[in-house]
DNA sequence: GGCTGTTTGTGCAGTGGCTGCAAGTTTGCA
DNA sequence: TGCAAACTTGCAGCCACTGCACAAACAGCC
C-alpha cells in the first residue's frame, strides 16, 4: 500500500500540472481571458481531459483541497471536548496557514487573481457547502447533537463566514510586513464573535 | 412624478411576467430541464430580451429585489443607534416576512425550486454580497467606523449567514403549521449569536 | 395630429463552458 | 503475454450569455 503506482503518480501531476497552467494564465492574461482551452493547451492535454479533473474551470484555479474535510473532522474529534467550538476552529485555522506557506508562490499567485475577482472567493466558500456540512456534523458529533440541529449548523455558518472575512481583510493588505498577518485577522474576527459582536466603543 | 408612464409600467408587467414564467416552469419540470428559451417563450417575449432583464437565468427564478438594500440602510439608520446590531437586523428581517406574505403563492413555488437546489440559495446569499456590502456600511456609519472596518464587516457577514441558516432550517419542514415558523427560527440562530456561540448543554 | 430623440424589443451570429459517447491508448495484474 | 480496468482523446452538440445593428414603441413638443 505504500507505494503509489505509476497510474496515480501520472494522475496527481497532471492535475498540478494544470492547476499551475490555469493560475498562471489567469495571472498572466485574467481569468477572464483564458479559456479552458488555453489551459488545457498548456497543461499538454486535451480540453476533454481538462473537464476529467476539474467540473469548472474556477476549479483549476482554486483547486479544492479534497483532505480538508478530513483534516477538519479529525482535529475536531480530536480537540478536549468541552472546549468552545470558536476556540477549535480558531486553532485549525492556524495549523492550515502552516501549510498555506508551502507552496508560497503558487498561493501568491491564486490570491492575485481571486483579488481581481472577489465574487470567486465567495464561491468558492458556498460551493464549499460541503465543507460547511462537515464542519457542521463534526461538532454535533462532539456535541452529542443530531446533525441537523440549529446549533452547530450555526456554528458552522459562522466559521465559514469568519474565515471568509478575515481573508478579505487580509487580501486588501497583501504582503506588506507591516500590516497584520493572515493569523492576526482570524483572531480578531472569531475574538468580536466570541463575545457576541459586541460594538466597539466609539472612536 | 406621480405618473408612472406606459413605458415604465410595461416594463415591470415584462420582468414579473418573465419571473412567474420562470417559477412556474422550474416548478412544473425541474430548473435543470428548462432553457432560457422556454422561460422566454412562454412570457412572450424574445429569448434576447430576457437577457435585457436578467444578467443570469437564476435571477429569473429568484428576482433579486433591488429595493431591498435601501430598505435596509433605512432601517439601521433609523433604528436606536445603541441597540445590539444583531437586534436591529432581527428585527429588520422580522419585518421583511410580513413582505413576503404577499406574494405567498409565488413564494412557495419558488421555495420548492429553490429546495431542489440548495446550491441557489448559498449562490442568491452570496452574489447577494452586495447586500452584505451595504450591511456593513451602514452598521459603520452608524458606529462612527470607517466602512472596511472588521467589527461591521464581521456583523454584516455574521447576519447574512445567520438568515441563511434559519431559511435552510426552515425549508426542511414547509408549510406544516406545527413546525416552527421561519420567525422562530431566525430568532433561535440570532440569541445563539447574541451569547457567543455558547454550546447548549449535552441532552 | 405630426416630428424627433430616447428607450425597448428582436434577430443573428458567435463565444465558450460543459457533457455524453465511442473510440483509442496506457497501466495493473495474473 | 494477454485480459480487464482506467485514462485520454476527438467529436458532436447543448445552452447560457453577449455584441451588434436595426426595427418598433413611446415621450415630449409643436
């Protein structure tokens, strides 16, 4: 089981392969401007293969993580089970963003185009719908709640919406060292949740 | 300025003639299994000019109200500007419902189009970030913030998804008097915000 | 009632995302 | 080596959506 066999190794690179095409062209050209073709060309395939790994071609450039869920599940069941479920979502974001440094170019460069198109940011967050459902369920598990019950169901929503924010913020502000990290927003916004948004006073 | 002019009054019979069209041919076979064409068709008009009144065939189904943003920044501007911004917006929406009374028939149906497809709902909140947009800056004027500031940014997106959540909530039990209503519903999600998020205790 | 400028409706041709299908090609496995 | 399963590809096609040029309807004015 350890190894992984020549099928699948082909099979990951080529995605990478164009999902590296597909963010490259849209920042070279604008999304807008690229079309699955254009991709799919530069990638060395056919455009029908394109549609083999990706159902849309904001799929190319965003490239859904599909271990995320996983990961979530796992450090929800994982974390002390009375902790605030803010708290829990707080510190899995921040072990995400120790990965998002990885591959610190490629994410530059999506984060330039998602920039110039701020509606596939919110997209990507509800088409990540699955990713809420997850998010949702862990925490009734947790919880002892059924899965379709109101409160995590919230908690979920409000995570997402969280994290979105604070991406947001951050992407007005990019690469700057002396603006707030990525890090420091998503502690500013789950901190404003956590006590129930309570106003700030006033200037 | 009273008058309202033929012109003007054909238009909006137009748009609400194409709408009903749309609804009712979702309704009868599928959103998927209709065309643009057909939506046209049957509200007698050519297929060019439902794109002169729609940008997507989605809006169609959902008719976005442009009025709505400007009654919102009514409402928070006119509302007690030390009142909880999660109470202000409970509030609001508690009046827009009464609304929706009215065109009760048509509402239904889109409902059930809209419950084949939950995808349209997170799609119609989110290019709805307009809305969100809006939220945010009036919950920032009122505050004397500057208008990305995170508190109203965090409140506006917290509000968009708590509505969203007790309309998912809703949609699951329709139409069944014993069930709560969708009222009840948004003022469950909005006193979980209002404490923090804070767990209910394990049943 | 006519005249003129401004909207609104429509046909047409075209782009491009996306899909099903029926091959061909490559890999896994015995 | 030979067979089955998985992957790729070309093709034909659907359909949402757009730009353009022109016809029709309307508003305001004389």
């Amino acid at each position: 089981m350890g190894t992984e066999g020549l099928r699948d190794r082909k099979k990951r690179q080529t995605r990478t392969t164009l999902v590296r095409a597909a963010v490259e062209l849209a920042t070279e050209h604008g999304y807008d401007n690229i079309t699955t073709d254009d991709i799919a060309t530069r990638a060395g395939v056919s455009t029908r293969t394109f549609f083999n790994y990706f159902a849309t071609k904001e799929d190319a450039v965003l490239n859904p993580d599909p271990g995320a869920d996983d990961r979530i599940r796992a450090h929800i069941t994982t974390s002390p089970p009375d902790q605030h479920p803010l708290e829990t979502a707080r510190t899995f974001l921040h072990n995400e963003l120790t990965t998002i440094d990885h591959d610190h170019k490629l994410w530059l460069a999506r984060l330039s185009v998602i920039r110039e198109h701020p509606d596939m940011l919110n997209r990507a967050f509800l088409s990540g719908a699955a990713t809420e459902h997850t998010l949702a369920e862990a925490f009734a598990d947790r919880l002892g709640l059924p899965a379709d019950h109101t409160y995590p169901r919230t908690t979920a929503a409000t995570i997402t919406s969280a994290f979105r924010v604070a991406l947001t913020q951050w992407l007005r502000t990019p690469g700057d060292p002396t603006t707030p990290a990525l890090g420091d927003h998503i502690n500013e916004v789950f901190t404003l949740l956590t006590h129930g948004l309570t106003p700030p006073a006033r200037p």
